[in-house]
C-alpha cells in the first residue's frame, strides 16, 4: 500500500511543489494550511511534514497535540526561522527529522524515507518477538529474557536498513557482538566493517585518523593517508565509546551523520562517503548533555534506533545458558577435560553481582575451566572474584569530608592530586578518578584550570 504524507504548510505554493514533489515519488499526499486543519487529517498519515512558523497554533505545539493523539507517527519539521537549537526543541517534543529550508527535494526524499524506515522497524517488531520467543542464540549473542529477545527482534528490523543505530550499556554487556550481528545481517556484510575505539585514539590524532590527512599536513606526514571513514565506504562504521568524542570532533561527525560527507586533514576537496553508523556508549549521554560535553544536535543524529542492552545482573535466566555455551566453547579453546556444569555451579553463578557482565562471566568460566581436574565444573570450581567492594562511608566515620572543607572544594583537591600524579597528563589523570576524558576537562574548566593545563601533555 502507498504510504500517505500529510503536509501541514501555510505557503500555498510551497505546499503544491511538495505535494507533486512526493506524488511523484508514489506516496498519496493530504495537505493543510493550519495546525488545527492538519490534527483533523493526522489519523490517515503515515507520516506528517510541517512547518514549525504556522498561523494560530504552531508546529511545537503541533507536535505536542500529535504526541497526544497518536505516538507512532513520525514528524519531519521544516523551518527557515529557528536555529538548529529549535529544531532540536522540536526532536525533544517527538518529531523525527528536521529540514532547514532551503532544502533540496532530493534531501527531503531522503530524510521522509528515511523516518519511514523507522516506523516501519516498530511497526514488525511485535510479531518478530513472537517468531524469536524460542531462539535463545543470536550469532553467538546468548539470551532467553525478554529484554534479549526484544533486542533479537530490533537486530533483525534495524539491520537490512542504513538507520543509525545507539548502543547503550555498561562495559562487558557485548555491544561489540551486537553492532557485528547488524553488520553481518545488512546488505553490506560484504563490505568494511570499521570499528574506531574512541577512547584509544588520542584527542590530537583523532581528526586524522578518523578522516586522513594530506602529504605535508603536518610534520611527518610524508604521504596522503586515508581516514577510518574512508577506509569503511560502502560498509559499516562502529563508533565505540561515542561519549569521549572532544567537542570540535563531534562538529566533524555530526556533518559525516548529515551529509555523509567531509574533508581529510590539510585538504579542501569535499569527499563523499557511504556509510552506515552503529555507537556505543557505556555513559549516560543525556548527563553529558547537560554537562555541554556532548552535543545535542548530534545525540539526537545518533539516537535514530536506540537500543539499550541491560547488565548480566538485570536477566539472570541468562546467566545458565551463557555459562553452558562457555563451558563449551572455551573448554575446546583450552584442551579442558570438562564437559558441562552442575546445578550448583549454576546457583553460584547466579548468587553473583556481576560487575563485570557477561565479559566477566566468560573470563569466571575460562579460569575455572583451567583450573579444574574433572569433567563437570561443581560449585567449589567456581573461581569468583572475592575482592571486597569499596568500603562506604558514613556520616558518622572518621573518612568522612575533612572538618571546614566544602564537598566542591575536596573535590578539586582531588582532581589536583590526580593531575600531579599523572605529571599533567588528562587522559590518566582521568584513569585515576574513574571518570572519561571530557568529563574531566568539563570539571576543569569548572574549576577554571581548563586553558591553564591546555599546555600539558593530554595524551
């Protein structure tokens, strides 16, 4: 069936030239010149093009009463009077995409397909989920909880489209295996597949190794080498740790996410790329957001299918299964005697907190594995890590705030002693507290230390 487009637009002309435009391209097309006209029509859209500048009633608001009515229909706003700040407002208030006019028809085209796509990846979801509830094993990626299998059914919607997708979880989660299933399940498996650790790229090679540089660019650049980006085109792009990106690198990314296209280092020729883009983020973005180390126009680019991977200790009908899947897999990898696992290793296991999630809970197996005599791990095989969590502090203990000293002012004190520890260096100054890099220069610049160490060693 042909997907229907209403168009909420108080230019009578402009509405007619959108209107043939998407005719033209085999959608049935409904149009209107006022908000309160358009909410009449919104039950018969499949997706819905306003302006967010309308008589009366305008596109936020728009936006909110749709929002009421109906949370699936995806909205692209265009607008020629916000700022991109706005059109991020309108994002905020559920739409999808947005065009800065001018925009080009093409472009258009390109964003409405495009927000589409994603409805059409909820839309299957439900009936993906029940075909999946048995299949407990997805390219290695183990689960029969529900939120593996809700996480089976979006792999399978989201990866024969190029829709950017987010991956959020604590470390050891597997959003590695997660973004390799999406690639080898697309039409591009054939192709690149590029992951690029944002966190082990140092901050002053990170523009030229993510998109290359230029012979004579810089001292030692005696040949022109191409970036990450291109070495990925036609393929897929894994951006881990998206979160430690510095702000004038993720200008750079958020113009690769919107026009797939950018210049290496030392060069003005534009070059154009295919690419899809699959990150990941062990952080809460949204924090960073409002720290201002992460962007919002660029959180809300990547944001496009969020997927959200829960820690080992959250599904633990999970843990039986990965335990016997590693029990098989590494006892071949080792030459190990053993064959399978007791009901009592299992309830060990499953006593656990699982700090480490399931990366810990292979690296648990393997030890014991190597250290066992039998066939079968048993409960006393299980290996644990025992080290004692960090003792808290009370109101009432002696390792509490020093007597006079301010929360603010302990914590600076602290930061200081990391730097000088780390001779200046931000990145293990970092590493000692316990925080990312840009979290870190956010809280300097707090403490207007930031352009005073710009000097330092960083890296």
């Amino acid at each position: 069936m042909k997907s229907r487009i209403l168009i909420v637009e108080d230019e009578e002309k402009l509405r007619r030239v959108l209107e043939l435009q998407l005719r033209s391209a085999d959608f049935e097309v409904e149009q209107a010149g006022t908000a309160e006209a358009g909410l009449k029509l919104v039950d018969h859209a499949d997706l819905v093009l306003t302006d967010l500048r309308l008589p009366g009633m305008d596109g936020l608001e728009l936006i909110h009463m749709i929002r009421r009515q109906n949370t699936r229909t995806p909205i692209v706003v265009m607008t020629a009077f916000g700022t991109v700040e706005t059109a991020v407002d309108a994002m905020k208030a559920g739409a999808a995409d947005f065009l800065l006019k001018p925009f080009s028809l093409d472009h258009m085209m390109t964003v409405i397909r495009k927000a589409l796509d994603v409805r059409a990846l909820e839309d299957e979801n439900r009936s993906l989920r029940e075909e999946l509830g048995h299949r407990y094993e997805f390219d290695n990626i183990i689960g029969r909880s529900a939120p593996m299998q809700e996480i089976f059914a979006t792999i399978e919607r989201v990866a024969p489209t190029r829709a950017t997708v987010l991956l959020a979880g604590e470390s050891g989660v597997g959003k590695d295996l997660i973004a390799r299933a999406i690639h080898f399940k697309s039409p591009r498996r054939d192709r690149p597949l590029v992951k690029i650790n944002c966190t082990a790229l140092p901050e002053n090679l990170m523009e030229s190794e993510l998109f290359g540089y230029e012979k004579g660019a810089f001292t030692g650049a005696n040949t022109s080498k191409p970036g990450r980006f291109e070495q990925a085109d036609t393929g897929t792009v894994f951006l881990d740790e998206i979160g430690d990106v510095p702000p004038a690198i993720q200008v750079k990314l958020l113009r690769v996410l919107q026009e797939r296209e950018f210049e290496r280092l030392g060069s003005n020729k534009t070059r154009h790329i295919d690419v899809r883009i699959i990150a990941a983020t062990n952080q809460d973005l949204r924090a960073a957001l409002e720290q201002g180390t992460f962007r919002e126009d660029l959180y809300y680019r990547l944001n496009v299918v969020p997927l959200n991977i829960p820690p080992l200790r959250d599904r633990p009908e999970d843990i039986p299964f990965l335990a016997e899947h590693f029990v098989k897999k590494l006892a071949a990898a080792n030459a190990s005697p053993v064959e399978s696992i007791s009901e009592g290793a299992i309830q060990r296991l499953l006593g656990y907190h699982w700090p480490g999630n399931v990366r810990e809970l292979e690296n648990v197996i393997e030890r014991s594995l190597v250290l066992c005599s039998g066939t079968r791990l048993e409960a006393e095989d299980m290996r644990l890590d025992t080290a004692p969590r960090a003792r808290e502090r009370t109101a009432g203990g002696g390792d509490f705030l020093p007597e006079g000293v301010t929360l603010d002012e302990y914590e600076q004190s602290i930061i200081r002693e990391a730097l000088r520890r780390a001779a200046g260096n931000k990145s293990q100054a970092a590493r000692l507290l316990g925080l990312t890099r840009n979290a870190l220069r956010y809280r300097l610049s707090q403490m207007g230390l930031e352009s005073a160490t710009a000097g330092d060693n960083t890296d």
